[in-house]
C-alpha cells in the first residue's frame, strides 16, 4: 500500500532543482556588482537552501496550488514551492540566531558556518548580524521569485497580502516565543497563542492559503477552511516538536537534543512540569534550564521530570487533541478534492507521530 504522503514527497526533486537553478542566477538578479564577500554569502544561502530535507510547506503549496488549478508539476506550483522553502529559510536562520542552535539539517546554523575559524570573522556578534541579513537576503530572493511567477497580475498581488499577512504573524509568534520565558507570568492559554502564531500560519495556513490564492481560488469559504484545518494542525505540529526537543533523536533530528535546555525554551512541557512536579523537582529543572553546558546526564533529569510530572502526557494528548481538530474540520468542509484532503489528514497524522 502506497504511503499517503508520498504525493507530497514527490515535490521534493522538482523543489530542490528549481532551488538550484534559482540560487545559481541570484548573482544576477539585483542589478548591482556584487563584492566578493556579498557572493560568498549567496553561495553559504544557497548551501543551506539545498542541504537535504522534508520540503513540507513546499511542497504542500506546491499540491495546493495543483489541486486548485487542476495540474500535475505544474511549473508555477513548483515555484510556489521554492518561494515558501526561501521563506522558511529566512525564518529559520534568524531563529537559530535567537536560540543560539548549532546545527540545522545536521550541518552548522549559518551563524556558525561564519564563526568557524576558516571563516576569518570577528566574534559572536558580527557572525549574528551577517547570519540575520543573509536571512533578510532570502526573504527578498522569495519575495523576487513571486513576482516573477506567472499567474494574472491580481492573483499575485492577493497572494503577496496572503504570505506577508502569515509570515507576519509567525514574527508575531517570535515575539511572544522570546517574552515567555522562565520567572515571567505565562499561562497555558499564551503558549497555545504562541504556537498558534509561531508554527500554525507558517507551517500549514500560509502554504495552503498561498497555492490556493496563486490559481485563483482566494474565496472566503476556501480561506476560513485552510484555516480551521491549519491552525490546530500547526499547534499539534508545534507540541510534538517541542517533545522532540526533549525525547527525541539527535542523529534523526539533525539538530541537538540540548539546544532546548540550554536556551532555556519555556515550552508547554516546560510549564507543566513546574506547575505539577514536586517542590524539588521544580527548583532542580529552573537550575538546569537555561545552564549553558548542560549535558546529557542534565537532559536525562529534566526528562525525568517530565515524564514522572505528567508533563509529558499531557503534551502527547494535547497534540493529539488538536490533530484530531485538523482532522474534523476536513470531514465538516470542503476543501479541495477527496484526494488531497486525505492527504491532511496524513499529514497532520505524520506530524504528531515523526521521529524529526
């Protein structure tokens, strides 16, 4: 029996080739000489843009889009898919700035790859700010391959207010991820909020929004239901990547299981292990969240304490609770065909149930 993803796997080859042919060209799409070092910093964005990976919100507009246009690869579609792996790139190199991450799809953050000492650059805050402006370039390289992608001049201008519109909740949700933070007064209410925010519109609304409106289907019923199936689905999305964060794999994660602990993230498993674990217990996790060479034996306690507060089964049930919200409101709507809503529902199932 064919896996029921592997129609967005499919994508993926066609993504990465575009990837590459529109990397190769951006030398030459600014209309101004480039210096030598601006050039070497395309080409570190191009490195990271191709680096292997899932291609989810890619491919999902990319599906999007040929569902709603009834076409099968179409050039546009692929493009869509392109534009939000370029976004999502933006996003994730700033991220992994503001928690201070090591390691993305198994490879240095951009951050590190200029504080390597082959890279000749002075210190921790200039190897920041050329990471964040070359998350600012691939922002502006998105935003270049849209205009450039051809549908009729009014469905691109609703398409241009439909990302801007999601990414700029996604920065909203960067802002109260950055606020919540251990000693301050937060409630479960304000990290749902967040995740909502930071996860939800990125992650599914936005990429289903966007290849829905790029062919023309923008109408308010098609919108509010790539809503209430992308919002939920984004929060169970979110609360399972926290308990990756903690539980999960570093070699299938591509990314280090401590980054959590050592930054301090104030997450729902965070927050229900204060509220519900012993005194001790508690004061023993505030020591170590935040202890910037944690280690294994650190994670192995905070683990602990989760897992015997009940903070870890009471995320695995809340992301469950929401999957099954993603998938209710496909059965209460219509939106697209058959097919491609069985294939959010298995998407939403994968996002509760992936190892990374």
């Amino acid at each position: 029996m064919a896996d029921p993803l592997d129609t967005l796997r499919a994508y993926t080859d066609d993504i990465d080739a575009e990837m590459a042919k529109f990397m190769a060209a951006a030398p030459t799409l600014f209309g101004v000489e480039l210096s030598e070092h601006s050039q070497q910093a395309l080409q570190h964005l191009s490195e990271y843009s191709t680096r292997p990976g899932k291609r989810i919100r890619g491919s999902l507009a990319a599906l999007a889009y040929d569902t709603a246009a009834g076409t099968d690869h179409a050039l546009q579609a692929i493009q869509i898919g392109v534009v939000l792996e370029l976004m999502q790139n933006y996003l994730l190199i700033v991220d992994d700035v503001m928690d201070k991450s090591t390691l993305r799809r198994g490879l240095p953050t951009m951050h590190e790859v200029y504080r390597e000492p082959s890279a000749a650059f002075g210190g921790e805050h200039e190897s920041n700010m050329l990471a964040v402006n070359i998350g600012v370039l691939a922002q502006h390289l998105a935003n270049l391959l849209l205009s450039r992608i051809a549908v009729p001049a009014e469905w691109l201008v609703a398409a241009f207010q439909v990302l801007h519109t999601n990414i700029a909740a996604t920065g909203f949700g960067q802002l109260d991820d950055l606020n919540q933070q251990l000693g301050r007064e937060v409630s479960e209410a304000d990290i749902i909020s967040k995740y909502r925010l930071k996860s939800s519109y990125y992650t599914f609304v936005n990429p289903l929004q966007l290849g829905f409106t790029l062919a023309g289907k923008s109408g308010e019923m098609t919108m509010r239901a790539c809503e209430d199936y992308g919002v939920p689905a984004g929060i169970a999305f979110q609360l399972h990547d926290d308990y990756l964060g903690i539980y999960g794999d570093t070699n299938k994660l591509g990314k280090p299981s401590l980054d959590d602990i050592r930054e301090g993230k104030y997450t729902m498993l965070v927050h229900y292990a204060l509220q519900h674990a012993p005194a001790a217990d508690a004061a023993t996790m505030k020591q170590l969240l935040g202890k910037a060479d944690a280690n294994l034996a650190d994670l192995q306690v905070v683990q602990a304490i989760m897992t015997s507060s009940g903070a870890r089964e009471h995320c695995e049930a809340l992301a469950h609770d929401f999957a099954r919200q993603a998938t209710g409101s496909l059965e209460a709507q219509s939106l697209g065909t058959d097919v491609f809503r069985d294939e959010l529902g298995a998407l939403v199932a994968y996002a509760v149930t992936r190892e990374h």
